[in-house]
C-alpha cells in the first residue's frame, strides 16, 4: 500500500495533463491545423532539449550505461519480453494491421516515468535511486523511440530500411549527443 501513495502524485499529475490537453481542445487553442506545428516543436525541439539538459545535468556518459551495464541489459530483455508478449498477444487476439501496431507499440512504451521512476526513487532511496533513474530514463528513452516507434508505425510489407530510417531522429540524436 505504501507504493500506491508513491504512484498516487504521479497518477494526479497524468489526470491534470489528461485535463489541460481536452481543455486546449475544447477551447481552441489546439486543432488539427495547429497540432502538426505543436508535434514537430515537441519531438524536433523541446524533448530533445529536455534530454540534453537532463543527461548534462546528471553529468550521464557511455561510460554509466557500461557500470550499470547487468541492470542495463535486464532493462533491454524486458523490453524485448514486452514487444514479443505484444506481437502474440494481437496474434492470439487476431488483431489485424494497422489497429495490432498501437498493442504492440504499446506494450513497449507503458507509462514509465509516471509508474517506474517512483518506485526506484522509494524502493532506492537513499542508496542507488538518484543514480538508476537517469540510467534507467536513458535507456526507456532510447527503447520507446526506437523499439516502440517501429512497433507503432510497422507498415506491412514494408521494407527493413524504412524501419531503421526511423531509429534516427531528434530524440534518438539527442541522447547520443549527450552522451558523447
């Protein structure tokens, strides 16, 4: 019960962006004319940004991920496990395309800074959280947007290097950025 109201701030905070997003909506501040501009200033500029900053500021190299390498590949295999319980599960399911590529990317990018990131911080407290949360943030980062973002936007037939065209982008360069 304790880990609930660890999450609990966490979950309030989801519902209030949840909130101020159908707001902008309802009130017009955001369309369908402004959500392309909207996107591209998210993924192009301000989450790239947001890493750098966050990787500089914890000071985060290559080197880190190599210390932390065990809990670093665990990290991966999980996620891997995820993508493939995601592939059977729309196959059990008899998912068809395009609809099986929000299960499968969404098996993948689950809502980790919201559910995970506290219970390092409650679980590590005091001994290896402040140094496994930008470990741990780095690497989900690097797997959503690369992983996941294949899982989302698989197209059926399509070739393999459609697919590693989108494993570089803004965000993907800005951890590597940061890192070098």
């Amino acid at each position: 019960m304790e880990y609930f109201f660890v999450i609990l701030p966490k979950m309030l905070t989801f519902a209030l962006l949840i909130l101020i997003g159908v707001t902008t909506v309802k009130v017009k501040v955001v369309n369908e004319e402004t959500l392309p501009v909207l996107s591209g200033l998210l993924i192009k500029i301000i989450l790239p940004l947001l890493n750098i900053s966050l990787l500089c500021e914890r000071q985060i190299t290559f080197f880190d991920l190599w210390s932390y390498k065990d809990m670093v590949f665990w990290q991966v295999v999980l996620y891997l496990m995820l993508a493939g319980a995601g592939i059977l599960c729309t196959w059990l399911a008899r998912i068809k395309y395009p609809q099986c590529n929000v299960h499968r990317g969404c098996m993948v990018g689950g809502n980790y800074a919201y559910m995970v990131l506290p219970l390092i911080y409650a679980l590590f407290e005091g001994t290896y959280g402040v140094d496994y949360i930008p470990i741990c943030s780095t690497v989900d980062t690097v797997v959503v947007w690369t992983l996941g973002l294949t899982l989302f936007t698989w197209v059926k037939g399509g070739g393999g290097a459609a697919s590693l065209k989108k494993l570089w982008n803004p965000i993907t360069g800005s951890i590597l950025f940061a890192l070098v």
